[in-house]
C-alpha cells in the first residue's frame, strides 16, 4: 500500500454542494478498486512463490483466491463507473472523461486527493501487470513441466526421480501418475484464471 495516498477517513467532509458528495464517492470507490488490486497483486506474489517451490498442492487455493479478488474488482468497477457519471452529471464533463479530466476540473482540496489516488493506481497496475507476465509463463511451464514428467512415467527408473514437487518423492508410481495428472490440471487452471485478468476499464481511466 503507498501510505503517502489519503485514505477515505481522511477525506474532507461533505458539504452541502452536490459536488463535494460525488467528488468524495468517487474517491472512495477508487480507494476500495485500489486496495482489491493491492490484494490481488499480493496473491499473485504468493502464487509465484508457490510455483518456484514446487508446491503444487496449494496451488488450486491459491487461484480460487486470485478468483475471488478478479470477481471484486470487477464489481468494484460497476461501482466505479456509477459514482464517474453521477459526476459527470454536477460538472457537465463527457461520459468518457478520464480521472486525468476530473482532476483538471476538480476543486480543492479532490484535485490533490484524486491526482495522488491516480499516481498510485498508475504505479500499482504497472506492478501488476508486470508480474502478470511472469505469472503465466511459470504456470504455462510448470503445466508443461507435469505434462512431461506424466508422459515419461512409463521409461521412469523410478517414480522419486520424475517427482518435480518434492512433497511427491515418496509416491509409487501410480500415485504419482495421479498427482502429476492433477498438478498439471491445477496449472492450467491457474494459467486459464491469469490469462483471463483484465482490468483494462480501471487502466484506461487513470491513463
């Protein structure tokens, strides 16, 4: 989280003018997509981590988080674009302002208060976006991976030697032709989840 970026209970409060009410609205819906996105590029770090360490067994927890948090933001969006054109309706901007548009019109003290809100959200979708990309090239591999180590089962000296997770070393064979099976279906689950994240709405509007 970048402390530095006002929180809603430091927001100033709401006067009479219709203004001041969809200018602090907009902030805290911003605020609430801001912490979803910081919480999703939490569990992504840790979905990452999982993959490196080879503990596939977590891995389908991992993306039910993922999902959820997904799910959030797009609600949180919804949200959003509603408190955007309730605003619209007090300043008279288009319906396709951006938050750059409203901060250049925006009163004091909202112009400071969404201009930071801005720069973080810009920061945070670049961190996750980044992060995004190697996310689906260690699921893609680690899929891949399982796939390989399933297929050579049969030619295998020995199962302990085809087990990628070393929770898997002391399997028969037949377990881990199973579990390797199911490893791999858990990657690609989680490959299918991060391929399908897309918060393009929340990126073109602090563009």
């Amino acid at each position: 989280m970048h402390e530095d970026v006002p929180s809603p209970s430091s927001f100033p409060t709401a006067s009479a003018r219709p203004a001041d009410a969809a200018f602090s609205a907009l902030a805290t819906a911003l605020w609430t997509e801001r912490e979803t996105l910081d919480q999703l590029q939490f569990r992504l770090v840790t979905q990452r981590l999982l993959v490196r360490a080879g503990v596939g067994r977590w891995l389908g927890i991992s993306d039910d988080e993922i999902r959820v948090a997904v799910a959030r933001l797009h609600t949180e969006e919804l949200v959003r674009a509603a408190e955007v054109e309730a605003l619209r309706a007090v300043l008279g901007v288009s319906s396709g302002a951006t938050l750059d548009e409203i901060v250049q019109v925006a009163p004091p003290p909202w112009g400071l208060v969404l201009a930071e809100t801005r720069d973080a959200l810009r920061e945070l979708i670049s961190e996750v976006d980044s992060g995004l990309s190697e996310t689906r090239r260690l699921l893609t591999g680690g899929a891949a991976a399982a796939r390989r180590s399933l297929d050579q089962l049969p030619r295998s000296a020995g199962a302990a030697d085809m087990a990628r997770d070393a929770e898997l070393a002391d399997l028969t064979t037949s377990q881990l032709a199973v579990q390797l099976a199911s490893t791999s279906a858990c990657y690609d689950a989680a490959a299918e989840t991060a391929d399908a994240i897309d918060f393009r709405s929340l990126r073109d509007f602090v563009a």
